[in-house]
C-alpha cells in the first residue's frame, strides 16, 4: 500500500497545481455558465436526456487537451457530463477498473 500512495504522491507532484494545469478561476467561472446553459449530460450515453436524464456537473474536453492552451479553451471541444459518466469515461481513457490505457477517443464504450 506504501507504494501505491508513493506512486500517486509523485504523479500529483509532477502534475503541478490546478491553476497551472488551467483549471484555476477562469476556467471555474467559464465551466460553470457552460453548465448553466448545458444541464444535462451531453455523453453517447445519455445525449441530453434523449436515451438517459442525467444532470451535468462537469465539463469535459472530448479530446484531451495535454496543457495546450488553445484546445483546452475551445468550446467546441467541451461537453457537459454528469459526474458518474466523466468518471467512466476518464477511468477508460486513463486504464482505470482494469481497462488499457486510450491514446484518445471519448473513452465511452459500447457496454
């Protein structure tokens, strides 16, 4: 267990802070009016309430944007998630619940 938390104490190190990464008060204000005019989760799972209601509360970039700075602020890159469906889907792309690690995608599958 000792090196799990190592493990993770590192990547989170590596990282760097929030607000380096991007996600500090701009984006904050910009997530939350995207949500305010996005309630429902916009995922191939749900399609905004077409097959699933789910309400959204966290933006996601379709593509991941690996700190470039120009991706991350497209809005054509971003849809709204409910929090259980991001999870789902960054746990695909990052190989997490035992799944292989995705280059890129939308980390949805057809389960």
């Amino acid at each position: 267990m000792k090196h799990l938390y190592a493990a993770r104490s590192e990547h989170d190190r590596r990282r760097g802070s929030a607000s380096r990464r991007l996600y500090g008060y701009a984006w904050q204000k910009a997530s939350k009016a995207f949500l305010a005019s996005h309630p429902l989760c916009q995922c191939p799972r749900c399609d905004e309430g077409r097959i699933r209601v789910r309400a959204s509360s966290v933006v996601d970039h379709k593509e991941p944007h690996r700190g470039d700075y120009d991706r991350f602020w497209d809005r054509r890159n971003w849809q709204a998630m409910a929090k259980a469906c991001h999870d789902r889907k960054t746990a695909v792309a990052d190989g997490g619940f035992g799944n292989r690690q995705r280059e890129s995608g939308d980390g949805q599958s057809d389960e």
